[in-house]
C-alpha cells in the first residue's frame, strides 16, 4: 500500500492531491490547484506522473479550488471513473470549477494579446468550461455517516469536517494483505465553535492519518474577541467617509461575514449601512447555502427563525455585473465592499485596490489564510506598495488583520481533532501546511503521544 502526495505536500499548503494505492486500485483524494507564487501555474501544467485513466476512483474532501481545481484535468487526460462528495460539496464543486474556468479563458485572453504582440505562441487555458461541464458529470453523492464501497477492496465513510458547506472527513477501510486497514484524511478542519456550520466529528480508529497542518503552530485569536474587533472596525469606519475593503472567499467567509453584519444590524451594534457583495460566485453560494440548512449548527438555526434575514440585510446590494462592480467606484463611504478573490490573486477586489489602497481613510480587512506568494501575503506582511495590473500603487490604507476569522482549525483543535485515534502504532502524516506549521505540530504530536510524524515532500512515494 503506497500514499504518494502530488500537492500540499513540502512546505506547500495548496493543490491538495493525495494517490492511495492498494492491491489493485488506485484511488486519489482531492485533485486541488495550487494557488500563490510564480511557479503555481507550471506546477498545475506539469504532469501527473500517473496515467489518470488508470485511476478506479477519486473522492473529494470538500469543494474549495485548491482541494477541487485540477478535476478537469483529470478528465482532460482521460479520466471518465466516478468523483465522490457529499451533495453540498458537488453543487459547491460545480460552482467553483465554472468560475474558474471563467477566470482561465479569460487570464489566457489576456496573455495571449502580449504573445499575438511579442509574436510568440498563443497559451491555452489549463481547462475549458465545456471540460469543466465533462468533470461534474462524474460526480456521485455520498452521505455521511455511512460506509460505502468506492474501489475493489476500499469502503469510505464521510464525517462532518466543520471547514466548509459539506466539507468531510474520510476514512477508508481498505482490504490489504488479508486484512482490513483504516486510513484517515483529516480534509481541511474548521476551528470548534464557527458560525454557521456544525463543528467538525472525529473518527475513533486507524492506522495512518494524513492530517493537514496550516495552523500547526498556533491558535488563533477566540471568535468572540474578534467579532468584537470586527464590529468595532465597522462601526468606527461607517462613520467616517472611508470604504472597508474587504477579499473574501466567495464560498465560506463571504457567508460568515454577511451574517455577522445582519446580527450587528438586528441587534443595533451599527447603524445599517452600504454593503456590496461584488462577487457574483458568492451571491450562489449564499443560495446553496440556504439549500442545505441541515449542515447549520443550533445558533443558525435560532437565528434565521427569530428574525428576517431580509429586513436586516435592506442595505446589502448584490453586484452582479462588470459595469454594477464599476459604479461601486463612484459612490463615497462609508461602504463596506466584499470582493473575491480571498488572497488577493485575481478577481474583483484588485479593481477595488487599485481605485482605493493609496487613500489613507479606507481599511483593508483580511479575513483569511494568505499563501505565500500572494498580494494578500504583501499586505498583511506590511509592504509599503505593491503591484496591481503592472501599476505600482501605494499602500496608505490601514490594513487589519482577523484570524479568528479562519476557516482552518488551529493547533489546538487539530490535536484534538487527532488525539482519539492517537494509538501506539499509528502513523502520522502532516501535510497541507508550510513547513513551520507543520513542523511545530509534529513536534507537539511527539510530546503529547509519542509518535513521531512524517513530512513528506511532493511526490514522495511513502509507503504504508
């Protein structure tokens, strides 16, 4: 039985894609895009190193790009065996894999101007949205709780992972020399207590667990401290002439944020004032979410039954096209703007940047994780500019940063997450993190269980 991690793997904490082979059956675990730096489009470009059409089966541990983003190509080398997710997980699947196909077509228009100019060879998006349309017509719902068989000789089980609509955690019961192994991929978790959704559940039992490691070093700030901070923000800031920029990842945080201002609306914390989603993804997401009011937690619950999320959100304006994102730009604060992409790489919010990030009455609030590599990374590591469409603009507006806001568990919850399967023999594999995270919870990991964790690199054929 070999574990082979082809991203997040090396320090790498995107373009999650983990190849599990036993007996016979090859059988691969999310199949992400990696996001952030340079190289990010080569290592999407380059080849599997595996022939896909060989593949038995793959399994999704939640929709997100970076765990989501190479399906297509998949599909493109020849790939036509069945995609496993929870049913949120495909409509949310579906949504993010036609945006970025979007996004591709139109990153390769813009390339390809300079080549036609330059006279080079025009480039090819990694995908198209016909390819895309291919890739989710092999997608198979599975429900949690129940153990089903994906592979000759594998049987998987879906837990909730509390990290996104439908995000899991899997184990797999794999039948291997005559007898039956469990094997856990932990998925991304979300931190215990986060609006919205559930909190994540635990598997009691196995013998190898492939545990992501983002926040392996630290806590983050309590939720309740921060979402005191964020209202302070906004309050002080709605007062004020300034606009609140705010990236947002279009599916999870653009969500959490939109409810937390219709709390502070309802409550009267502030005074309601413009909020735009300039993010068409988001505004479908927020519609799949309410789809699936079976995955909200207790509080969500109470609080969509004692109120109207329509009177509370009457200043809440969806931008839905180019030119609706455009007038955004002539309307004076105060104005609290939600735009993708969520670490700053692409997507409205650089528009919005560039018009806004050289006023020193605005505010750039980073609500989540921020890859190396990206314009999200420059800000909140303090740079005094940056660029934006080959422009240098000037970094005057104040920059806040919340992490409690993360999807992502933190040290804490992780080993918590960890401890019930924490047995002499288990095999810890941390992954999906840079290499001080995931060193510093290995560490942990060895002083709390005595077990000594493996941090594989890219590619690192392990076997098990």
């Amino acid at each position: 039985m070999n574990l082979t991690p082809f991203g997040a793997a090396g320090g790498e904490v995107t373009g999650s894609a983990y190849l599990l082979e036993a007996g016979k059956s090859k059988v691969l675990i999310d199949c992400g895009l990696f996001q952030g730096g340079r190289g990010a489009d080569a290592k999407n470009r380059a080849p599997s190193g595996r022939d896909a059409s060989k593949l038995d089966a793959v399994v999704l541990t939640h929709a997100h790009l970076d765990h989501t983003g190479r399906l297509p190509l998949l599909s493109k080398a020849g790939y036509t065996g069945p995609i496993f997710a929870t049913p949120a997980t495909i409509e949310m699947t579906g949504l993010i894999l036609r945006d970025s196909a979007k996004l591709q077509a139109a990153d390769a228009e813009r390339v390809n101007r300079k080549r036609q100019r330059a006279g080079d060879v025009p480039m090819e998006p990694l995908y198209t949205l016909q390819q895309v349309e291919t890739t989710l017509s092999l997608l198979r719902p599975v429900p949690y709780h129940q153990l089903i068989s994906i592979a000759p000789g594998f049987e998987a089980e879906f837990i909730e992972a509390g990290h996104m609509l439908g995000s899991a955690c899997i184990q797999f019961q794999v039948q291997e020399g005559g007898r039956t192994r469990k094997i856990v991929f932990s998925g991304d978790l979300g931190p215990k207590g986060a609006p919205i959704l559930k909190d994540y559940e635990r598997f009691n039992d196995a013998e190898v667990v492939v545990l992501e490691s983002t926040y392996g070093d630290r806590d983050h700030r309590p939720l309740k401290d921060t979402v005191e901070e964020f209202f302070a923000l906004v309050k002080s800031a709605s007062s004020g002439q300034g606009k609140i920029l705010v990236p947002t990842f279009a599916v999870g945080r653009a969500q959490l944020l939109t409810m937390l201002l219709a709390y502070a609306f309802r409550k009267g914390i502030v005074k309601p004032f413009p909020v735009f989603m300039d993010s068409p993804m988001a505004t479908v997401a927020w519609k799949i979410y309410r789809a699936h009011s079976e995955l909200f937690d207790e509080d969500m619950v109470k609080f969509l039954k004692e109120g109207s999320l329509t009177h509370d959100l009457e200043t809440l304006h969806y931008t839905v096209t180019a030119d609706e994102s455009k007038k955004i730009n002539e309307l004076s604060g105060p104005c609290l703007i939600m735009a993708g992409s969520g670490m700053c790489n692409g997507g409205r919010i650089l528009h919005h940047f560039k018009q806004n990030l050289w006023k020193p009455e605005n505010h750039v609030v980073i609500v989540g994780y921020q890859a190396e590599g990206t314009l999200g990374r420059l800000l909140v590591q303090g740079a005094p500019d940056v660029k934006i469409f080959g422009e240098k603009v000037i970094v005057r507006s104040q920059v806040h940063t919340m992490g409690g806001f993360s999807a992502h568990a933190g040290q804490t919850d992780l080993l918590n997450w960890f401890a019930p399967m924490a047995k002499k023999g288990t095999r810890v594999i941390l992954t999906h993190g840079e290499n001080g995270p995931r060193t510093a919870l290995a560490q942990m990991i060895e002083d709390r269980h005595k077990i000594k964790a493996h941090l594989p690199q890219l590619r690192e054929e392990i076997q098990l």
